[in-house]
C-alpha cells in the first residue's frame, strides 16, 4: 500500500515531522511519500489561504496516478480542495480534518477543537456546520500562535494545556482534536493532563486511509462525480 501525503503549504518545513510521525504508526507494508506544495501560502489560516492553496492541491492531486498510490491525505486540518480532490481522483482522498471530526466523535458526545487563530474559529465552525455535526463541537477555541511558531513545542505546549483546561472545565468537552497538522507531540501531555481522549489529526487520518484501502472502499462517484470538461481562458 503506497500513499501519498500533501502538506498544503509552499514550505518543507513540516515534512520531516509528519515523515516521522507517520513511519511510527503506520502499518509495516506501508509506504509514505510526504511532499510540499511549490507554489501558495506558508500557512492556512483563513479562508483567503485555504482558497489560495485550493489550486495548487488540485494540481498535486490531478498529477497522482491511481496506479502509482492507493490514497491521498490532504495533510491540512481546513481539507483545502478536498470535495474537488474527490472529483477528480478514483483512489480515497482524505482531509484530516473531516477524518479527524469523524473519529473524534466515537469516542465522545462532547467533543472540542483546540485551533490555531482567533480567525480560524469562525471557519471551522462553518465546516462542522456544512457537515452537519456542529451539535457535537459545542467548543473551538484558539491558541493565538501562528502557526509557523508551532516547532516552539514548550510555548506551544504550555497554551494548549491552558486552552484545554478552560474547554474541558468551562466548556464541558469529553475529547479534544489538535485543530492543525503541526500540532505535533504534544498529545500525551494533555491527554495526562486531563484524562480524557486527544486526537491527532494526521494519525487518525493515515489510519483511514490504510482501512479504506485494506476494505477496497474508495469515495462514491455518485457523491464526487468527474467534472464536465470546460474551458478555461
């Protein structure tokens, strides 16, 4: 089983990390190939930026051929171009995100998204509430750092544990999802911290992806039909 791993960003500077992590958790016939985009934004954190990569996404996802990988992973936790990456891929195409909001509410009734920016809250409420699962988010709060600081993982660490704290005892949340991609090692601590489930996006995500490819289960075209060809000027 081969998949390939789409950092929606115009820096390498997450890869080796989410190499990293992936080669720890993934199955032992699994092979990752982690790439970054060469044009777009460093960071997705509003709307502007996710519409901005949207593109450069489909590009990367319309060059994949089906016979080369077995899925896709939009490695973003906003699935930048993820409904379009549908339509025109015959393999799984997954966003982190939507994986991530899926899993997460197995494991809880109550279920919080710790982000990244204040403008980022706004936005991810609209994609639980498109998805028709806003009742089970009643909390997304942000951390207030850009995310390009988040390899300062003790500054990063410190704030999220603030942040939960407030959202597990003000807000009453059961499980929490690490609302970005480069929200990495710091699940343990605040999972310790206050016993209740944690979940990282991007692992969560490469385990779909490895079980809808091991089931032979791939999105309907009858939900993501193939666009009509057009043109373009």
């Amino acid at each position: 089983m081969k998949i390939r791993v789409v950092i929606p960003v115009s820096t390498d500077k997450w890869n080796n990390g989410v190499k990293a992590d992936y080669e720890r958790f993934k199955e032992p016939e699994t092979v990752i190939d982690v790439i970054h985009l060469q044009h777009g934004p460093e960071a997705i954190q509003s709307e502007y930026d996710e519409a901005n990569a949207a593109r450069h996404v489909l590009k990367e996802v319309a060059a994949i051929r089906s016979e080369d990988y077995d899925a896709i992973i939009i490695y973003c936790f906003s699935d930048p171009a993820l409904p379009g990456a549908r339509e025109i891929s015959i393999i799984p195409v997954l966003g982190i995100g939507e994986s991530a909001q899926l899993f997460a509410m197995g494991l809880a009734d109550k279920c919080g998204i710790i982000t990244t920016l204040e403008q980022s809250v706004a936005r991810i409420r609209r994609k639980v509430c498109a998805r028709g699962i806003s009742g089970r988010f009643p909390s997304i709060r942000p951390l207030n750092i850009p995310v390009l600081e988040y390899d300062r993982q003790e500054k990063v660490t410190e704030r999220a544990l603030g942040v939960a704290r407030i959202m597990v005892e003000q807000d009453g949340v059961e499980a929490l999802i690490l609302g970005c991609g480069s929200l990495l090692g710091i699940k343990e601590r605040i999972q310790d911290a206050f016993g209740i489930p944690v979940v990282e996006p991007g692992i969560v995500t490469l385990k779909h992806a490895e079980m809808l490819v091991g089931l032979g289960l791939t999105h309907s075209k009858r939900s993501y039909m193939i666009p009509l060809p057009v043109k373009e000027h």
